[in-house]
C-alpha cells in the first residue's frame, strides 16, 4: 500500500487515501477505533461511487468518536464487517482493519473538525489556525454559547415539553384581552401632549382665577378649554357671502342648526336653545353679522363697531375678504367668501357635558345630509365639532384590524418561500410558517399580560403587531441558518445544540438592544410613546423567549422527520414504497458529500459573486463616493425637517375634518389665537411705576413678529382713558377703586378680567389680550410660543401666557430635546451591549458608527418624504436605534468570528454566512408593514414610510457600507503569529 504527502500537514507526513464503507449511513457510524488507528486520514475529495454511501472518517467531529452505533439499530458484533476501498479498489477481506499505520515524522496536525462560533465558518484555503488575536474577547461570548447549547440540547431532548408550555402559557396570557375595552384611552390631548408641560400648568392658574359661567356670562375669547361646540365653515367659492340672496341661505342654515333636538334616555328633549353657552336671556351670537337680519353696507373689518359700543374683532369669524378705504383697524367690508359660525355650549356641570355631548352627537349624524336638506345653492358648508377629532381618531382602529390579517398572510407567504428547497426533505417550509405562528403568540402573551396589569392600550398601539410579525421572524431566519450548516451525521438532539450555540449571540445582541431601546423609549414626555414603546418591547422578549424554546422545539422535531424520511433515502430496496416516497427520499437529494445540507443558492451568490464584487478596490470607491453622497443628502434633509404634528392627520384621510381644516386654513390663517397674558399676583396697579412696568411687558409682548398690537385688550388701559376723560386721578388709590365698579358697569366684559377684593381694596389677578397674526404653521407657532415665554420669563412682573392650542404647541418645546436624550441614551446603551457580546472593542465601536449613520440618513430624508418630527415619528426613530443595530452588529459579529487570512476574506464569510438572513430579516420587517401603506390614516401610513426608511438604510449599512469600511478599519484578529495546533488525538 502506497503512501503519499499531505500538502495540508506540517512537515512531510504520509498519509493514505480516504476510507469508504460501502452501503453504511453516514449517520450509522462514528467509530472510535477507526480514527485512533488511522490518525492521518485526510479528507476524501473523490465522490462516492453511485448507489454508495461514502463515509470520511476525517470529517468526523470528536464529539461522535465515543459513539460507534447504527441509526434505528445497533450495531452488533455479528454484523459483517463491510469491505474498504482504496483507490477505487476492494481491498481483500482478510485486510486488518485496524493495522497501525507507518510512524509520521510530526505529530502536529490541525484541528479540522473544530466548531466555530455564528461567523466563523473555517476558510476554505487555511490550513493552519492562528492564535486568538489579543483584542478578541470573549469573557460574555463564549458563557453565553456554552449555556445556550446546553439549552439546545435540553429542547431536542424534550422537544414536546418546550412546544406546548409556550402554547398552553399563551392561552392563559391571551384572556387578558378581555379588558381591551376598558383599557382603551384615545385621549388626543393625554397621549399627544407631553407630560407636564407649561400650557398645562398656565391653564390651570387661569382657571384658578378666572373661572367660567357659560351660562350665565360667556365669551369665547375667554376660554380656558376649546369648550363644547359646533362649527360650520360656509364657503362661497363664486362670489360674496355678503349678497342678499346669499345671505338669506346663511340664516336658513342657521336656523337649522338651531332646531336641531334629541331625546335622552329618559326621553327629554334636548334642544340648542335649552343647552347653548351665553346669558340667561340669549344664546351667544354664532358669528357677530347674524344679529343683523339685512346686511349693513357699512360694515368695517377686522373690527365692527355694533351699535357705537364695544367693538368686535371679526378676524377670526370672516375669512376671504375684499377690503376698501379706510384705517389699518376699521377699513371697508367690500366682499368675504367665507364665514365661520360657532355654536357654543354649555359644560360647566357634568350634567351639562353630558347634554352637550348627546345633542353633537345628534348634530353629527344629522348634518351630513343638510345640503339635500336645505338645498343651499352656491354654498360649500364644512362642520366639525368639539368631539370630531376624537372620535375620528379612534375610528382608525377600524380600518387597520383588515390589513393586519393581510400582513400576516404576506410573512407566512414569504417566510415559505423564502425557506423553500427544491429538496422536499430539508425544506423549512413548515418551520417558516410556524416560525410566524410563534410570533403570533408573543403578542397574544404580551399584549395579554399588559392588559392584565393594567397598561393602558393606546391607538398607536395598533402599529406594533405589524412590526412584530415582521421583526419576530428574524431570529427565526438566523436560527434556520444555522440549523442548516450543521451536520446531517449527528443526532438531532446535537445538531440543536450546534444551532443554539451558534445563534446564540447573534439573536440575544439583536433582542437585548431591540428591548432595550424600546424601554429606554419610555423615557419620553409622550404618553403614546410610552405605551407603543412598553407593548413593543415586551413583546419582542416573549418573542426570544418562544424563538428558542417553542421554535427551537419544532426545529427539533422538523429534524425528527428529516431523520424518518432520510431513512427511506438510503435503503437498499425501495420495491415496497409508494412511487411518491421514492420520489421523495431521493438519496441525491438529501445529503452533501460533507454531512452537510446542500448550500442555499442564496449563500453561494452572497459567497461566490457578490463578496468578490464588493471587494474589489473600484467598488470600495464607488461605496464611499455613494455613502457620501448618502451622507451630505442626510445632513441637509436634517435642517429642512419640520416639528410638531398637525392635528388634521389625526384623523382618516376621508374625514370630514380634513376638508375643514384644509378651508380653514385657506381662508381664516391671517389671524391666529387670542392671547392670554396673565397676571396671577397681586399688584399696586393704581401705582404709576408699577403701571409702567407692566406696560413695557406688554409692549415686549407685542413687539413680536408675530403680534399686531392695534388689536390688542387691555382692561387698564381702559379703564385709565376712563378716568381720564373724567379728570380722574388713576394714581390715587382711593379713586382707583371707588370708580372701578361703575367702569365695569359700562364694560361688563372686562369684569371677567378682573378678581377683586373689595374689603382689602386690591385687585389679586388680572388678564389682557394680544392678537397673534400669520400663524399658519409649525415653524410659525413654535417660534411665536417660544418667544412670548422667554419675553414673559424677563418681565419685572410675574406674567403668563396661555390659549387652550397653546397645550398642542407645547410639542414643539420637547419634541426634540426628547427624540436627542432618547437617542443619546440608547446610542450609548447599544455601545455597552456591543463591547460586551461582540469580541471586538473596533468592530463595536462601528456598530454605533452605523446607529449613528442611520438615525441621520432616516431623520434627513423624513422631510423629502413629508413626514414631520412628531410624537409618531419618534416612534420610528427609537425603533431605529434598535433595527440599525441588529444588521450591523450580524455582519460585525461574524467578520470578527471569521478566521479568514485577510480583511477581504473576511466580509466574504461574513456575508456568505449572514447575508441572506439578514436580507431575509430586512424583507420580512417591510412585508410586514407594508400593508399600512395602505392606510387611509396618517399614523399608520407615516409608521409604514419610517420603517421602510429605517430597513432600507439598516440593511444598506449591514451589506454594504459597514462590510467596506470593515475591510480598511475593522481587521482586528489578522494573526499576529501562525500556530499550528496539536491534535488531541495525537499521543
């Protein structure tokens, strides 16, 4: 028998051509004595002869040497011994078996059945392995895997145990879904504003000193809520409101209004007449013009002086109009397309609220058809109510319940065919779909065990099911994958083990940063933030925890049946099987040469055609000219980003409010909200320095560019032109107050202004009015409320500012403070997780490089995409601190497992190991939202275009950027030192 050189060895080491046993499985035999008595067996590289099953002891990993039994049968000492081949040739029976073979000249050989971690997957022309490189480190990496292969081993032990606990644990979480409906809070004003803020704080001191009585003395400047109403916009596109004959249809719609009645439950009539906001003789006039029968022709804008008294500031209730001759304040009413009419109500006991609320509710069943009804001509009539944006809020959940059972439909669908083989018996079809039921009962567990404590469950809640069908799948992909490069030779229970212990890190990296930025997320102001984000990250930890015990289980059994099936495959006659068994178990298709399952095609274009080509030196600069150009369009996007959310998104896109919003804000922006300015301290106001001060306030107030002081209200000025005229002195204090209940006699709207203690003669709160102007939009409103509490805040006197928007403009001053302090804390949190699972302190540092990279790509192109910086798109950022780093921390962790010779080499393994997962990963999330892009709301269609940011940018950073920029940066484990190994085996 000849022998011949290895190239492979140290040294020049005689070594014989592979054994094969003809007719024996590659799982029946494991042989000890073999591999002691044949220590340099190399592997084979010829192909077995057909209708052979070719054994290579040298593949044989040392965990199967102490086994030496048959698959189904032990191996008796009766059993033939089969016949060997050598060179293609029987070797004669009388052939010992196990004669030593020849001294070698070294006994230094490489550990070739050595089991590397998820990543590092031995190349293809290494012989010799190399020391650890001095920063790997693995003191959390190497634990982990250990405790997670015990764990596998444990699950394909007792696979039916680990399935049904998670099935029989979910069912008892699931009941929990009995208390959705009182769970539920849409509170726009609860979830939408932030916690604590000012506007909060300054409504509460207005309505401490200055209390309302809508029944008895109203005013709808005087407000400190948006009150209880009905609104009509009535729009004359043609021409004028003010004609006659057009005029006359306004009134008829008026009228209409105002006879509308319902019953309530004890069958009393509720009218408006009997409900409306105002005095005890008449209900507030809805628009100021109505109290005329025939339209004036002297009618003067923004101020109408009614009757030479008070006058009356028409800005806010006439839009579109045509001005003549006359000053800044009074100037001729020549034309106005549109006016608004408000039908205040009463709410200042809850008996009140409650007959408010039924008669709008009858309000908004019934006026939908008023333009049937009516027959107005040349009249587009819009309405909202006090309750429209409420109720059209939570109408959303209605129409996204359909398109989550189509979202589910499309990531089983994807999830089967992306796991499909032609190969019927090594097929993950079935492991696929279940990989989607398991995450399917994470949030039947998760949302049931919230429930169950109490968490409120919030409308934007509704988003995270879609989210999770998609991202629970991933670690599902990455465990098949590595279930897939396991050994077919080994049990079942050992292959599991294999694939926990690989999996391991990568999927626990992935959870702990995904559930740990979500939690983080609950640091915000935002109280729909906060439930989104405790729902989603609960739910992603039952999804880890169902993906390695009730997944893994049916992994575990999925192999059972490879197992069943494979011994068809192999049988020497098949005569007594159906033709569909023998077309199944097809002995080519099931096992490699190697013991391993065949290669995805998808692997080997990741390994063969796209790696090569991502190396290459003139596609590394192509990568860093597009990442560039990524980069500067980011930046850019950043600063034309827009703040705040605008409240008509609430709603459906088919609402009635939207056209609404849309007419008011064409026709009604000139002049923005009324302003409070508060004066909640006593002070000596009969005193000239004190007026002084005060007066210099104001004026700061006014001189915003956002205020017109020609429409501005003050009660003491006023009141000081009064005394003035009567040769009052107003710095006498015993004047001041024996002539101030006769002022407010004349101007009974000023005593809501005013808290008087009469006793102790001093006046202990008081209000004025500024008008704001051109506050059309967000940018606008942030700038106008910033600047009038930075003004209030250096006043001499102790001010306030408020108007009841002035609690949806709060948004603005924590929007972005908030999304910065989330993303700085999390980017931190992931940096801590990456050095401590990934055995790199470079390569972790690149993970937050990336998170970094995204967050920037993702807020830039918001704005391209009309989508502002809100408490919704917030969502999307912290999702985005997660998802960033779940894609590079894949590729990162497998660069830096892989032991490939050079930089190249590496990313090659990398992706040829983890490409198609995380492509997988990356299309399942989108399949996974994708339906809410066709949602008709804001919320669900803006969660849909971020996601798709964020994954688009996630998964071009984990393919291409950071695997590039892994090759000039990251080669951290090159050796330092060749050593070869000992061979345990070798005495």
């Amino acid at each position: 028998m000849g022998w011949r050189e290895s190239p492979n060895k140290i040294g020049s080491l005689p070594e014989i051509p592979p054994l094969r046993l003809p007719g024996i499985l590659p799982q029946e035999l494991a042989c000890r004595e073999v591999r002691q008595n044949f220590p340099l067996a190399t592997r084979g590289t010829g192909a077995a002869p057909p209708g052979s099953a070719a054994f290579d002891f040298s593949r044989q990993p040392r965990a199967e040497a102490n086994t030496c039994q048959l698959l189904g049968r032990k191996m008796s000492t009766a059993s033939p011994i089969p016949r060997l081949t050598q060179g293609g040739q029987m070797l004669p029976l009388d052939y010992h078996l196990w004669s030593p073979p020849p001294e070698p000249k070294s006994l230094l050989l490489v550990d070739v059945s050595l089991s590397l971690p998820i990543g590092g997957r031995r190349s293809q022309d290494r012989a010799l392995q190399v020391r650890t490189p001095q920063c790997h480190t693995d003191c959390i990496e190497a634990p982990l895997s250990r405790l997670f292969r015990r764990l596998g081993s444990l699950v394909g032990r007792y696979p039916w145990v680990f399935l049904l606990l998670p099935v029989l644990l979910s069912a008892g979480l699931g009941s929990g879904f009995m208390f959705l409906a009182e769970r539920k809070t849409n509170n726009i004003e609860e979830q939408f504003t932030p916690v604590g803020g000012p506007a909060k704080g300054e409504r509460s001191l207005a309505q401490e000193h200055f209390p309302t009585n809508d029944s008895q003395r109203f005013s709808a400047t005087r407000l400190t809520t948006e009150g209880s109403f009905a609104s009509l916009l009535v729009v004359n596109t043609s021409g004028s409101l003010l004609t006659p004959s057009v005029w006359k249809q306004v009134r008829l719609l008026d009228t209409y209004v105002k006879s509308l009645s319902v019953k309530d439950a004890e069958g009393v009539s509720i009218t408006y007449k009997n409900q409306c906001a105002g005095t005890p003789s008449e209900c507030s006039l809805p628009n100021p013009l109505l109290q005329f029968q025939d339209l004036p022709t002297n009618l003067t804008f923004p101020i109408l002086l009614v009757n030479s008294r008070q006058p009356v500031f028409l800005g806010s209730v006439v839009g579109g109009v045509e001005l003549g001759a006359g000053t800044s304040q009074m100037r001729s009413l020549e034309k106005a397309k549109a006016l608004r009419l408000v039908y205040y109500l009463r709410e200042d006991s809850a008996l009140d609220r409650e007959k408010s609320r039924e008669w709008l509710d009858a309000f908004l069943q019934n006026f939908s058809s008023v333009g049937q009804n009516l027959q107005v001509e040349n009249l587009e009539v819009f309405y909202f109510t006090s309750l429209s944006r409420q109720k059209e809020f939570e109408g959303n959940v209605e129409e996204v319940i359909p398109l989550f059972s189509v979202s589910y439909f499309l990531i089983i669908f994807f999830s089967i065919v992306s796991c499909y083989r032609m190969n019927h018996m090594i097929s993950k079809m079935w492991v696929a779909a279940f990989g989607v039921i398991s995450a399917g009962l994470a949030v039947v567990s998760s949302f049931g065990l919230l429930l169950y404590c109490g968490m409120p469950y919030v409308l934007t809640v509704s988003n995270a099911p879609f989210l999770i069908l998609g991202v629970g799948v991933d670690d599902m992909f990455i465990m098949v994958s590595a279930w897939q490069r396991t050994k077919l030779i080994h049990s079942v229970e050992e292959r599991l083990a294999d694939t926990y212990a690989e999996a391991a890190v990568s999927i626990t990296i992935t959870t702990l940063t995904d559930v740990l930025a979500f939690y983080i997320g609950t640091m915000t102001s935002f109280k729909s933030v906060q439930a989104f984000c405790i729902y989603t990250g609960t739910t992603l930890l039952f999804c880890f925890i169902y993906n390695i015990t009730c997944f893994g289980a049916f992994l575990a059994l999925n192999g059972k049946v490879e197992v069943y099936l494979s011994q068809f495959a192999f049988q020497q006659e098949q005569g007594r099987y159906s033709v569909a068994k023998k077309i199944l178990c097809r002995k080519s298709f099931y096992i490699s040469p190697n013991g391993e399952e065949e290669i995805h095609a998808m692997n080997v274009f990741f390994r063969k055609y796209y790696g090569p080509l991502l190396t290459n030196v003139w596609s590394k600069l192509f990568v860093l000219l597009l990442y560039a150009g990524y980069l500067a369009a980011s930046i850019y996007g950043c600063f034309q980003i827009q703040e705040g959310i605008d409240l008509r998104n609430l709603a459906n896109d088919n609402s009635y409010i939207v056209p609404y919003y849309t007419m008011e804000k064409e026709y009604f922006s000139e002049f923005g909200p009324r302003i409070m300015v508060l004066v909640t301290k006593s002070i000596p106001y009969w005193d000239e320095l004190t007026r002084n001060y005060l007066d210099n306030c104001i004026e700061s107030l006014e001189n915003s560019q956002y205020m017109d002081k020609t429409f501005s209200d003050s009660w003491l000025s006023s009141y000081e032109s009064y005394l003035k005229d009567r040769n009052q002195d107003i710095n006498d204090r015993t004047i001041f107050f024996r002539d101030l209940d006769q002022f407010l006699k004349n101007f009974p709207e000023y005593r809501w202004d005013i808290q008087v203690n009469s006793t102790a003669k001093e006046i202990l709160s008081s209000r004025f009015f500024i008008q704001s102007v051109n506050v059309s939009t967000a940018v606008s409103e942030k700038m106008m409320l910033n600047q009038l509490r930075s003004t209030a805040s250096q006043c001499d006197i102790s001010l306030a500012v408020y108007h009841p928007a002035f609690i949806y403009y709060d948004q603005y001053s924590v929007i972005v403070d908030n999304t910065i302090q989330n993303v700085v804390v999390a980017a931190g949190a992931m940096l801590v997780i990456s050095l401590l699972f990934i055995p790199n302190p470079l390569c972790s540092l690149w993970v937050t490089f990336a998170i970094a990279s995204v967050i920037v790509g993702v807020a830039g192109f918001m704005s391209y995409w009309d989508v502002n910086l809100d408490s919704i798109s917030m969502i999307n950022l912290i999702i985005c601190i997660g998802f960033s780093v779940d894609f590079s921390a894949h590729i990162s962790y497998a660069f830096v497992s892989s032991d490939g010779t050079s930089a190249n080499q590496k990313v090659i393994e990398a992706l040829d190991l983890l490409g198609y997962p995380v492509v997988q990963g990356a299309a399942s999330t989108i399949i996974g939202v994708v339906a809410l892009a066709a949602a008709n709301a804001y919320i669900f269609r803006t969660f849909f275009k971020i996601m798709f940011l964020v994954i688009m940018f996630g998964a071009a950073h984990g393919l291409i950027f950071i695997p590039v920029f892994l090759t000039f940066f990251g080669i951290c484990s090159r050796a330092h030192e060749e050593t070869p190994c000992r061979d345990p085996d070798c005495p």
